[in-house]
C-alpha cells in the first residue's frame, strides 16, 4: 500500500452535513461560509470556495440542530486541497481542533450511539496505555 494513501487518523470519522462559517485570524478576518464533511474527536474536514494556508488558526462556528447548534470551534488548518472534481472550485480543508467554546459536553456525550462512546472511550483509553 502506498504510504501517502495510508490512514493517518489516531480516531475514526463520521460524515456530517453542516453549514459553518469560517473566519481566519489572518487578513481581513472576512467570513466564509462552508459546508462540512465530516468529523472525528480531534478534527473536522470542511468543504469551501476559499483554500486556506497550513498551520492557519480559524474559527469555525457550527450551526445545526441538537448538539451542533451554536458550536464555535477554534482550530488550525492541518491540509486543504482543491476538489478533485474537474467541474468544481472547491476546496476541502482538515482542521484539529484546538479549543471548543460554548460547547457541553455532557449533552454532546449524551447525544452519541452507544457505539460512538465505545469507540471514543477506546481511543481515550489506549492514548493513555501509551503514554502511561
């Protein structure tokens, strides 16, 4: 297997269809609206019309119903790349998370499958077998 495909991610993603906006910390701090794709404990991918610089701090404020509904994330751009798709001028950015404001984790803990908590309580557990 080619070592670029390989996974990277230290926790698995879930596809999320939400409405964000984005504003850098950089330049004119002018807001973007984007749509993301798709989510994991430590990071978000978002699609945009604007492609953003690695190590980037952005916010992000999440708007969707339950427990997204306000969620203002500061994070750092990690990757963005143009769409693959001929047709389109979008790019998709990864994102790690840096800081959640607003955001309560008991109600988001509670809103998860009991399979989501298994995987993050597993993810959690075997961070700290290692670094113990």
């Amino acid at each position: 297997m080619n070592m670029q495909a390989q996974e990277r991610r230290k926790c698995p993603r879930y596809s999320l269809e939400a409405s964000v906006i984005v504003r850098s910390f950089i330049g004119a701090h002018s807001f973007i609206n984007a749509q993301i794709k798709n989510v994991c404990l430590l990071g978000v991918c978002f699609q945009s019309p604007k492609q953003f610089m690695e190590g980037e701090k952005l916010s992000l404020q999440i708007s969707g119903n339950g427990v997204l509904s306000l969620l203002h994330i500061i994070g750092e751009v990690v990757w963005s790349k143009q769409s693959q798709d001929a047709k389109s001028s979008a790019f998709f950015t990864g994102v790690r998370l840096l800081l959640y404001k607003d955001f309560d984790s008991e109600r988001y803990v509670l809103s998860l499958s009991a399979k989501e908590r298994e995987v993050i309580k597993s993810s959690v557990d075997s961070s700290e077998t290692t670094e113990g």
